[in-house]
C-alpha cells in the first residue's frame, strides 16, 4: 500500500511504465564527533539497501535506502566521568532512514536529479563493562538533495551526489542502576551536509557493480537538562545534557544494482 501510493505522483508526472532498481551495499565507516566536554570516535561496518521506482520518461522518481552498521565506539569527556570505572571503550550501532523524491533537471542519459529528501535515525553508544549505554540520540531530518551521473564509457558512469538537511535531535542517557533518562531534546536545531563520489560499471545485462565514498559533516545544538544519578543509585542527583557537538563521517562502499 506504502509503495502503491509513493509510486503515483511518478504516474501523475505523465509516465505510464516505472523502471524498478534496488542495491545492496557492504562498507566501512569512521566518524569523530567533538564537544565541549564529550568526544566521541566510532569505527565499524554497515549494510545499505536502497530502491528507486523512475518514471519511464526518466523525469521523475521515488526511493528509500535503509541502513544499519555496528563497530566500536570510544567516549571520554568530563561528560561521562561518573562512567570512568567501566573504561572508555565499548560498541555502538546506528539505523539510518531516508525517503526521496526527485525531479530530473536533465536529461535520460545524464541525469540530475533534484530531491526532496526526509528520514530519521537513531544511535546508541555503549562500554564494554557498562550493562546500560551510554547515550542515545535520534534524529529527525528533512532538506533538499542534488544525485546525478556522468558517462565515462560504455560501461562506466560517475555518480555524485550533495545534500542539505534540517535536523532536529533528542537525547537519552544511560543511568548507572541500568536504567535511561527520558528524552530531552536540542534547544536549537542543527544541519546535515552529506556528500559522496563513485563509480558504477555494467557486470551482466541486469546487474552493476559500484563503488563509492561518503562523507557526512552534521552539527547538533546543546539538550535540554536531564535528571541523572551519579552515585550509582536510581535517585537523580544532577542534571545532564549533551552539549552542542560537531562531527566528522567518511564511509567507503561497495555493492551491486539490479
């Protein structure tokens, strides 16, 4: 029913057959976010699904893409002291979702296709020695996106692509009785800035293969307080909140089309 009703806009643009793509991809991923008082650096692998329905004029289009990766994380900062006896090192994991729809401003051979884009994500950070986590955060997001390709042979295109996105974030923390706090959000909202460059070449009439890099640049605006036990008690003794933060993501992927 969800499809159905995100394909009918591209029948309504004058197309009356939609070509059909999907990709799997596998990459690996670094990404260092700074604070006043809280740094944090994480390192892992990911999995990236996506699926586009294009009109058959290739004038319009719709998709989704899914994400999930997992890897180690290290927190420190005077942010998470009342952590410090369980170390600075543990895991993180994070779901990334975006919707699109996309106008082509160019033409069937080379594209540039003009997004309307919008999702949600979400995080969590653990350590090792720690049976709660450490931080939460999820995020809602929505701006605009600039996807094209140009052909390098017959059998070689480069794809890029730019994006700009309003985010707004929530947060929770980890108590040390096991528990969370509630969510607090940021005070102001912050900003996505996400790019990436590849190559896409034909391997069988009905499936490529490609490569690409990402990168993401996100800040986000310092939370609201949180009510938070230090002591190790389930009776909140101190007020938390993340402060206003800066990061940096480099991602390398590789995948097939069909």
């Amino acid at each position: 029913m969800l499809k159905r009703l995100l394909v009918l806009p591209l029948l309504a643009a004058g197309s009356f057959g939609i070509t059909e793509h999907q990709s799997i991809g596998v990459g690996g991923l670094y990404s260092n976010s700074k604070a006043t008082n809280a740094n944090v650096r994480d390192s892992g692998i990911y999995l990236n699904f996506r699926g586009d329905d294009t009109s058959e004029n290739h004038r319009t289009k719709v998709g989704a893409e899914f994400e999930y990766g997992y890897g180690t994380s290290k927190t420190s900062g005077s942010l998470f002291s009342h952590l410090d006896k369980y170390g600075s090192s543990g895991n993180f994991s994070y779901l990334d979702i975006f919707l699109r729809f996309g106008f082509n401003a160019a033409t069937k051979e080379v594209p540039l296709f003009i997004n309307l884009i919008g999702g949600i994500d979400g995080s969590i950070n653990g350590r090792s020695k720690f049976d709660g986590f450490v931080f939460a955060r999820s995020v809602a997001k929505f701006g605009l996106e600039v996807e094209g390709a140009l052909p390098l042979g017959q059998n070689l295109k480069l794809t890029y692509s730019a994006a700009y996105l309003y985010t707004k974030a929530g947060y929770r923390f980890g108590r040390l009785d096991g528990g969370a706090t509630p969510v607090v959000d940021t005070k102001k909202p912050g900003y996505d800035i996400i790019a990436s460059v590849g190559f896409i070449t034909n391997i069988t009439p009905k499936m490529d293969l490609y490569v690409k890099a990402k990168g993401k640049y996100r800040t986000f605006g310092e939370s609201k307080g949180a009510p938070i036990d230090i002591n190790g008690n389930a009776t909140p003794v101190a007020n938390i909140s993340y402060p206003a933060s800066k990061s940096v993501s480099a991602m390398v992927e590789v995948g097939v089309i069909f």
